[in-house]
C-alpha cells in the first residue's frame, strides 16, 4: 500500500483549468496502490457525485473536498483593496482547501460552496471567515497552494500578517487544520513550505505535503496550458498571458513525493493519516420526496392518489371494464411499493395548475405508458389504446426513480415553475445544471485559435471531422485518411490535433438544463450544493439531472416546447376570428383531411415532420392513421435510415414486400410494424413471447442492448435461448430471433415517446389543415427570431395560398396577426425594433385612430421609445407606406419631424403649452400646426427598397427580386437551396436557382481564385462552391444581385449541403436555352372543339421554336401527353402563359426543359482540368 495519499486534486470541473478526466484519476490512484483519493475543485463540487461513484467502483477510498475561494475580508465586498500602485496581497482572494471528514462536514461543504456562488460572488465564488466558522464542523482544512490565505503574505513579505491568519483558521479548525506543502520547482516554493514548517512548530499544527495536480501527465502540461488559454480568450505565443511556469503540476506517485518531502517529518504519513480518518459514505439510492399536502381526511398519499386515480378513470373511459380496473390496481399496487404515490401527486397537482391556467401541456417518453398518469390527467394519451407499457416506464423488478418528462408552452415555464416554488418554498426547489463539453469539432477549434491558426486553416481541419452524433476523434481518425495524414504529419496541423484529442470531452462550462428541475423535502443545501449562474437570477444545483437519482432526489422535467405555444395562440387567434373553441383532447385523430395532409408530404411547419426529407417519406409511406406516424417518427432516425430500415416498412406496408416472422408467436409483437422491431417496447414484449421473461426483466434486456454492453447480452443470449426452448421453439430459431432483437434494438425506440410526439404532430397539422391562416399566422410568430426558418415558413404561406401582408404602423401588431385571408406581418419581427417601441405605436394608433402621415406618427407615440433609428428602419422595412409620401421623402423629412414632436411632447410634460399645441394634433384652441411639407425628392429604385427589406427583415415582403422568373426557376430547378437535402446521395446532380447575395473569393492551393457563393431563392439560402476553374469561366456572371441558373452537384461532404457547380448561366438566358416545351394540362371532359380551337388561335399567335404538349388527365390511364405539330410552335413568353391560363380552359400550364444530362438539355458543363465533369459529379470517360 502506497505511503502517499494525493489530497490536492483539480479535475476537469475546475473549467477550464484542470484536465484531468475522474476515471482516469482513479485508474492512476489505483495503479499507483494508493488507498484514496481527493477531489478539491476550484470554488464548486461539479463532480462529487461522479467522483465518489467512479472512485469507489475503483476499490479506493473516495474524499470529497473543495478549494475554496476566500475573500480578503467580507464575502459582499466587491472592490480590490490597493497599497500604492499595487494591489495588497492582503486584499486579494485566496484559496483554500477543505476536505469532507463525515456526513455534517459534506453538508458543511455544500453549504459554503453554495454561499460561495449566492452570496460571495466576485468574479469567483469567494467565501469568507465568517462561512468558515458558522461550517467548519466535520471538515478537515489545509493551507492550499501558493495562492492560499498564508502563503499569499509569506511571498509578499507580511509574515505578521500570514502568522495572524494562521492563528485564526487555527481557532477555527483546531486540530483539523494542516499546514501544505509544495514543491512544483517554482522560485517562492522553498521560501513557503520554511515557513509552514516553522508555523507548524510555532501553532502546534501538523505538516501535509501535497501536489496541485491540475493534469496527470508531466507529458499533459502543454495541453493544460492550451487549455487556460481557452479560458482566458488568449494566443499560446502572447507573452502577456497568464501561464504556469511549471510542469510538474501532474499527479505524482509516491515514489517522487518522497524524493521531495521524505525529510519533512509526517509530511507524507500525514496523507494517509487523514485519508484514513475519512467516515464519510455518500447515502445513494435512499429517495426523498417533498411533502404533498394531503386534503382533509387522508392520512396517506397512496389513499389519496388511489382516490384521484379511481375518480379520473371515470371520466377518461366510457366504460370502466374489469380489464382496466385490474390495469389500474396493477400499476397502483407497484407505485405504492416503490413509495412513489407523493411524486404522482405531485405531478399531477402541476399538471392541473397547467390546465387550469389554459397552458397547452403533453407529456413525452416512457411515462405515457402510464395509466396511472393517463387517469390522473397528466397525460393525454391511453396507453392501453397505443399498446403502450407500463414496465418501460417503472420497472417493478428494479427500483429506479420514475421521471415524467412535460412539455409545456415554452414562454409559460416559468409560470408553471414560479407555482412549484410558491408551493414547496423558494428554499426547496431549484432548476439543475448541466455541463457543456468539448466535443471534436469544438475541440479542434477551440485549440486552433489559441495556435493563433486562421480561421479557414481551423474550418479545413474541423470540416474533415464526420458529423456523425458524438464522433470523438479517435474514430474520426481512422475514418478519414486526409485527417490521420495531418496527425502523423506533425507540424502545426498535427499539434492542433495532438492537444484536442488531449482535451476532447473535458467540461467547458456550466449551464442551465433547459428542462431540469428538483424538489428537496428541506432546505435546498442540506441535499445537493448550488450554483447561480453569473448572468441570471437562477439558481440551480451543482450536481447535473443525470445523478441526482443516485442521491435519491426527484428530478421533474418542464420542457419549454415551442410548437405548445404556437398551438396555444394558434387556438387563441382561432377563437378570435372564427369563435370556434378548440379543444386539443378532441381532435379526432383519424381527421380524414388531416391524415391527407400527411400523405401529400405537407408537413412544413408541423412537429417531428417539418424537414424537407420527411416530406417524400410521407409522400411514399401514405398514412392511413396515427400508428403509422407514431412507426415513421420512431424510424426517421440515423440507424433505421441507414439500414434501410423506413424503405423495407413502406414496401411491406404497400404489399410489394411479404411481411414475414421468425416464428408465429412474434406475430402479436410485431403484427403493427409488417414484421420489423420499430420500438424497445416490441423487443420486450418478444422476450416475454417467446422466452418467457416478465415485462420486468424484459426491461434489464433493452437496458442491456441500449447501452450495448456484450458480457451481459451473451449473458441475456442464455438465458433467452433457453426460456424459448422451454416453451417449445427450436434452439436455432431462438438464437436468430435474439440475434434479430440485438441489431434492431441498437437502434429500437422507445414507442411511448414516439406516440406523444406523434398526437402533437397530427393535432398541430390538424389546425394548419382546418385553420391555415391562424396556424400560420402562429407559427410565423413564434420563429420571430430565426430568420432562416421565416423565409421558409413565408414560401409555405405562398404554397397554400396564403398572403403576407407586409409590416404597416397603421395594421400590425407585435407578432402575426389574421387580417381576412390574409397575415399581416408583425413590427417586432423588424430589425432594431423592440416591443416597447410596438407597444407605444400599437397604443398610440388605438388612442388617435389611424396614422395618415408621420408628422400625426411622430406627434402620437412615445419618442423616447420610438426612436430615431425605429422609425427609419419602419420607413425602411415599409411598415409606413400607408402614410403620405413613398421612402425616400419619409426618410427626407424625418430628423425635422422628429425634432418638432420632441420638442411639443417635452413641453407637455412640463406643463407648458406653445401656439401650436393651440389647436390641431397638440390641442384645442385656435392655431393649426404647420406640418412639414414632403420634399419632392426621387423615389427610391425598386432594387434599393427590396434591398433595406432584406437587411431589415431578412427576406424580402413586398416584392422579390425573382419574382419576374418565377416561371423560369420553377420549370428549369431541381431543387430549392433550403431543401437541398431531398436529393438524394452523396453526388446527385442538381440545378437551383436564385439572387446571389454574397461571394466569398479565396485562394485554393494551386494559387488559383474560386469562391463560396450564396445563392438564395423563394424557399431561403444556401451555398454553392464554384471551384477555380468554372470561376474563372463564369466569373462575370457570379456578382452581387446577380440572377442565376446554376447545374452542378451535390456535396453532403460536411454539415451542411452544398451544391458544387460546373455550370453557370443567366437567369435572364435560361428560357431561350432551355425550354423545350409548354405543357398545357386539361381535364378530359374539357377537351373539346371550342378549348382546342381557342388553344390553336392562342398558340398561332405567339410563333416560335418550342414545342407545345398537351397533357390529358384520364380516369383510366393517367396523364396522356400528346405533342402538337411543328406548326404550332410557340415563343414561350409570360404573355403567352398567362393568355394559355386564362383563357383555354387549362388546368395548368408549365414550362418544361428536358432531362438536364440527356444532351437536349442547353446545358454544357465546364472542363476542369481537361475533362467534363457533368452534373452529376463523375468526370466523363474515367469515372473518378
């Protein structure tokens, strides 16, 4: 056993600092034989809980402690104390390190860790003297580092001082105080440590020797010192920056201890003296519910919720029958013997505060395979109906705490959390931290700006990175040749990716959950230590959601989801313009209308099913209900994709493949799904079928293949063989049904969760197929602040029909609001103007009645609200063009308006009255006001105003500058630059369309110049990278505002689609060079002597060289196109689409190129590097 105990430890929870990893600190303390091991982070207690697990799954003795920050003098001052022209050492904050001896002293430290971020705040979480005293009982204190309260006075010469310090943590501490020593090979350390040792001869107080570990490896110190660059915003070669001028802060073994301290008499012993002194064990597993307040005549939860549970059966079904009772007594009976009846009531008390406050609430994963919640309200789906399973939920063969996850209007959460504090006790209830931590991407560019490397330099390396969900860079590496080439490489390519594998997964920073919170049965800090982040009022715990199970606390989470709130005011708008009450619970979820939205792929806007690439798979899937969404939202995910997984159902579900199974018993489990496993809760119900395991233990195996682990699943091969030979199938047939159950529930999900996400989706395309404009006029409201996704949701309007209205001082309101058939777009969603500001001019306009001009604006609203640059950005957006005057005048007039109206309103607000105020806009007397006459100044260009629309909005409202080739972009596209993601493949061949608004030239390693390029249509933007040699072809196409057609492919290389061109042509060209006919669509009945010949007469007119077809829509055989004669060729105009449209009795008409690779196409793909490349990405003739 070793002679040496490491009591001075920094992890990776001291952010940003330390770069020691928990596992790996037990692994050494291990391997080194050392029969303990301390945790003292900077200022917090992060990783207690993970520490105390990990250390003593490792067979050694875990210590909890803490540097603390001490301040100077009280913990509420808040300004550095200055001698001269330097700040006094005795003014500065210290550390200090306290150790948790038994139970009191961890409630000790998480108390003062607590104050430490709610009360000492000052750039670090600082305690003082008087914290120490008040929690000094059960902790073992020592001096700390060179930064510690006597070591800092030692340095700076005020020995006195330091002595003083001494005798008061002395006073404080008593025998529990040590003097540390260090030795780090640092210039003051010999001159501290003689100083400690005379201080422990002069008090009385015994000598520990220690090393500030920060890393594990001496080897590990340059990346450590990458890292506090990291933290301090600072380039490795700045000689400015803070740096340890040592790299021996590493975790020592014993051996070199000794070679430091041996001659220190009980210096090293000391370690193990204290190590062995520890009594403290962490109380795991034991859970501590809040008390519920129970109503007048129940002297128990479970009476109670029995009570509430019977009487919501009731009215939840029609008929109660002996099934459900049983159901209901069955899930009763396992809550009561777990002891959960109180967090039921709980939950259900929020629940209906929610719906009594009319908040829109669901709830997601397993818990809605809970009747219990079902009857109590807290759900809204039947689990019973869904074939959903209460054992996925609770397992009543394992206690595990239950966790009912709720998703709630997100604007409404804090309301919902403001009641549970108001409930429990401000003292009781806290939101839950959660940790961000540097993944491989960030990692790489994180350490490459400490390198001081460009930033292209750094976006070449992190682009090469897979996108893949949780990639670390070990996988990376020997997934991607370039990327392992730079690594062995060297150089300072290599470096860069040296240090981000040293600091890959290290915790960055410190947040607030965005669902979490927990409930204590007492005050907050006798159960788990606090945090407050340094920008908000919150407070919340310093142990994340994922343990706070261990240490028996109940974790509730409260999800803001937006689409809850688009729901709410979506029905809100809805009763406003039609008086129609919706109710969310009865909307029939086998809605004929709805259910056709789905099979047309129109699900924009709608939860789980928005993205482009859904579309199609709904368009090939065809819903015929609810079962279907809930099996689509369960496969649309990485594994099932991949593995093809969502084609096989389909092709099942239409007959063109043969459902089949194993053996006939999997029938029952998989009969909804055409013989796949979809869902964990069907691999469960198989081990149940075949091999006889209860839901229970069905449970143990999904966990098992879940997390992947291979002993226990050979273990569960066993056993599951040998119950489904016991019941009669045959060993072979069992060992590939397990087989089959480990690979698809690697990526099986979990059904309760699907099926609640799916009842929103169909409630939400519900109201968009019954109340599109309300919907829509919600849904734009709620993505106010992303622009990307209001472009999108603006092209979806138009789609359905649907105008937008642009913003109008004298119409709009904050948000979206119905205007007839129409939204009317909202003042806030306007760059630079806030709410109060809409507020002031929404008031102002209910007051004074419409705005004819911004004189009678200016004179109305709050100018110290409405400023100057509001209203120029309301001029420049177009919200006042239903005043007098076009822009430019407004904007010509507007600093003189302005001044007129302040100078009027800062008159009224003393009291004082001027001639004009007489009369007029001002007042009531007799002199009328002379407003300023517009100025007959120019309009501004069409292209000036679209422009100041886009770079206030975002988008363009009023007009667009594509719009006079909306024909040219539908016929001769493939695709929109927002749903590049529907083509399909790594390099399909693609031709969009669009404005080009950047252009982003650089310099490829050939010397030559080619260029990032974003392209933007009505659907949005995206990029489009012309390599050097179409850029040198095409250069002169590729400007600002240009219009262009762009053939090419698609690149699915990095995170986002792009698409790589190797042709560029003309929007203005594209109609003379690509169109190859006009398609004109009838009906069959319509195709008649008098449409025929007014379509001959139409087509006679306009002579030219394109083809016309026209298209028949038959009963029986489809769509038959019959080409017309050469004779009838036509010029394909506007003109001539319009006149076809109007006035032939044309279903539709189009225009049509042909197949864009067929040779016909008008299109001629640039030569790189002397061969073709077409468009679809292969160069021509050798296939590279």
């Amino acid at each position: 056993m070793s002679s040496f105990v490491h009591l001075h430890n920094h992890t990776h929870y001291s952010l940003l600092d330390g770069a020691s990893r928990i596992e790996d600190l037990a692994e050494t303390a291990k391997a080194f034989d050392m029969p303990a091991i301390a945790m003292t982070d900077h200022g917090n207690m992060f990783g207690a809980v993970e520490f105390y697990k990990t250390v003593t799954a490792a067979g050694l003795r875990p210590i909890i402690g803490c540097e603390l920050y001490l301040a100077p003098g009280s913990r509420k001052e808040r300004r550095p104390v200055r001698s001269g022209d330097r700040l006094d050492r005795s003014a500065q904050t210290t550390h200090f390190v306290v150790l948790a001896k038994n139970a009191t002293g961890y409630r000790n430290l998480m108390k003062l860790t607590s104050a430490g971020y709610l009360e000492g705040f000052y750039y670090k979480p600082r305690v003082d003297m008087e914290l120490l005293e008040k929690h000094s009982e059960g902790l073992i204190a020592t001096s700390a580092c060179a930064k510690g309260p006597l070591a800092n006075l030692v340095v700076d010469g005020q020995i006195d001082r330091a002595r003083t310090k001494c005798a008061q943590l002395k006073e404080i501490f008593g025998s529990n105080f040590y003097l540390e020593i260090q030795d780090h090979g640092l210039e003051f350390d010999k001159t501290i440590n003689n100083a400690m040792i005379d201080f422990s001869r002069e008090f009385d107080l015994p000598i520990v020797a220690t090393n500030d570990a920060h890393y594990l490896k001496q080897g590990d110190a340059p990346a450590q010192d990458v890292l506090v660059c990291i933290q301090t915003g600072k380039e490795l070669n700045d000689p400015k920056r803070l740096r340890f001028a040592t790299d021996s802060l590493y975790f020592k073994n014993a051996e070199e201890m000794s070679q430091l301290f041996g001659h220190v008499s009980g210096a090293l012993a000391n370690t193990v003296s204290i190590a062995e002194s520890i009594e403290f064990e962490l109380e795991m597993g034991q859970f501590k519910f809040p008390h519920f307040p129970l109503p007048e005549g129940y002297d128990s939860a479970d009476a109670y919720l029995r009570k509430l549970s019977f009487d919501g059966m009731e009215k939840r079904y029609d008929a109660v029958t002996p099934e459900l009772k049983a159901r209901l007594e069955y899930e009763l009976g396992v809550i009561g013997q777990m002891g959960y009846p109180s967090y039921f009531l709980i939950v259900e008390d929020i629940a209906r505060f929610a719906a009594e406050q009319g908040i829109p609430l669901m709830t997601r994963g397993s818990g809605l395979g809970c009747m219990v919640a079902y009857v109590l309200g807290i759900t809204n789906i039947d689990p019973i109906e869904y074939g959903l399973l209460f054992e996925r939920f609770l397992n009543p063969e394992r206690v595990s705490m239950p966790d009912i996850d709720i998703d709630l209007a997100d604007r409404e959460r804090d309301k919902v959390i403001n009641y549970v504090v108001e409930k429990y006790g401000k003292n009781s209830v806290a939101q839950i931290i959660t940790f961000g931590t540097m993944g491989a991407k960030a990692a790489i560019r994180d350490v490459g700006r400490v390198l001081g490397m460009s930033y292209g330099d750094v976006d070449r390396v992190a682009k090469l990175v897979p996108g893949e969900l949780k990639i670390t860079l070990d996988r990376a590496l020997d997934q991607v040749p370039e990327l392992k080439q730079m690594a062995d490489g060297g150089g300072t390519e290599g470096q860069l990716i040296q240090y981000a594998r040293t600091l890959e997964g290290l915790a960055r920073h410190a947040s607030v959950h965005a669902a979490g919170v927990v409930i204590t049965p007492g005050e907050l800090t006798d159960y788990v230590p606090l945090y407050k982040p340094s920008n908000k009022d919150t407070i919340v715990t310093q142990y994340p959601g994922e343990l706070m199970e261990d240490i028996g606390l109940p974790k509730m989470d409260f999800l803001g989801l937006q689409n809850l709130s688009v729901i709410q005011d979506a029905i809100a708008m809805i009763k406003d313009t039609t008086g129609d009450e919706i109710e969310l619970d009865d909307i029939p979820l086998d809605d004929p209308k709805t259910l056709d939205l789905f099979r047309r792929g129109e699900t924009t806007g709608i939860f789980q099913f928005h993205s482009g690439w859904l579309h199609e798979f709904l368009r090939r899937l065809r819903p015929d209900g609810v079962d279907d969404l809930i099996a689509m939202n369960a496969l649309c995910r990485p594994g099932p994709l991949n593995g093809g997984v969502v084609d096989d159902y389909i092709d099942r579900k239409h007959g063109r493949k043969e459902v089949t199974y194993h053996h006939a018993v999997m029938e029952t489990a998989l009969k909804e799904t055409y013989g796949l496993i979809v869902y964990q809760e069907q691999a469960m119900q198989i081990a149940r079928d075949m091999a006889g395991y209860t839901l229970g233990r069905a449970d143990f195996l999904r966990k098992a293949m879940a997390k992947k682990q291979p002993d226990v699943m050979a273990e569960e091969r066993r056993n599951f063989v040998d119950g489904a030979v016991e019941n009669g199938i045959e060993k072979g047939i069992a060992e590939e049904v397990f087989g089959l159950i480990e690979y698809f529930g690697g990526y099986a999900f979990n059904k309760s969760h699907s099926a609640g996400y799916a009842v929103l989706a169909f409630q939400e395309a519900y109201l968009k197929v019954h109340y599109p404009v309300p919907f829509m006029a919600a849904l734009l409201s709620n993505t106010m602040s992303n622009t990307e996704e209001i472009v999108v949701l603006i092209n979806e309007c138009r789609k359905m029909g649907i105008e937008v209205l642009p913003p109008d001082v004298n119409r709009s309101d904050k948000t979206f609001v119905v205007e007839g058939p129409s939204i009317r777009f909202g003042l806030c969603a306007i760059k630079n103007v806030g709410q109060a500001a809409v507020e002031s001019i929404v008031e102002a306009r209910k007051e004074h009645g419409t705005f004819e001009d911004v004189f009678g604006l200016c004179e109305h609203i709050d100018l110290r609200l409405v400023n100057k640059r509001v209203l120029e950005s309301l001029i420049q957006a177009g919200a006042c063009d239903s005043l007098e005057g076009h822009r430019s005048q407004l904007m010509d007039v507007l600093d003189s308006v302005i001044e007129g109206a302040q100078t009027r309103q800062q008159a009224r607000e003393k009291g004082q009255t001027s001639l004009f105020d007489l009369d007029g806009v001002g007042g009531s007397a007799g002199l009328e006001v002379h407003k300023p006459v517009l100025p007959m100044v120019p309009r501004w260009p069409a292209s000036q105003e679209l422009g100041l629309e886009k770079e206030l909005l975002g988008f363009y409202v009023t007009g667009h500058p594509l719009k006079e080739y909306e024909e040219d972009i539908r016929a001769f596209t493939t695709a929109e630059m927002r749903r590049l993601e529907l083509a399909n493949g790594r390099q399909d061949g693609v031709v969009v369309g669009g404005i080009v608004t950047e252009i982003k030239p650089i310099v490829d390693r050939n010397g030559k110049t080619m260029a990032f390029v974003t392209l933007e249509d009505f659907s949005g933007s995206g990029e489009v990278l012309v390599f050097s040699e179409p850029y040198a072809l095409y250069r002169d196409l590729v400007s600002i505002d240009a219009l262009i057609l762009v053939n090419g492919h698609l690149s699915k290389k990095e995170e986002d689609n792009k698409v790589i061109a190797s042709e560029i042509i003309a929007l203005t060209d594209a109609r003379d060079r690509l169109a190859r006919s006009v398609v004109v669509s009838m009906e069959y009945e319509k195709v008649g002597d008098e449409n025929l010949a007014s379509l001959k007469d139409v087509l006679e007119t306009y002579p030219g060289k394109c083809d016309v077809v026209l298209e028949v829509s038959t009963a029986d055989h489809g769509e038959i196109g019959v080409r017309a004669g050469n004779h009838l060729q036509v010029r394909p105009t506007d003109e001539l689409l319009k006149t076809l449209r109007e006035s032939t009795g044309a279903k539709r008409v189009r225009l049509a190129g042909a197949p864009v690779h067929s040779g016909e196409s008008g299109w001629k793909p640039v030569e790189m590097n002397g061969r073709k490349r077409n468009g679809r990405g292969r160069w021509n003739g050798d296939g590279n």
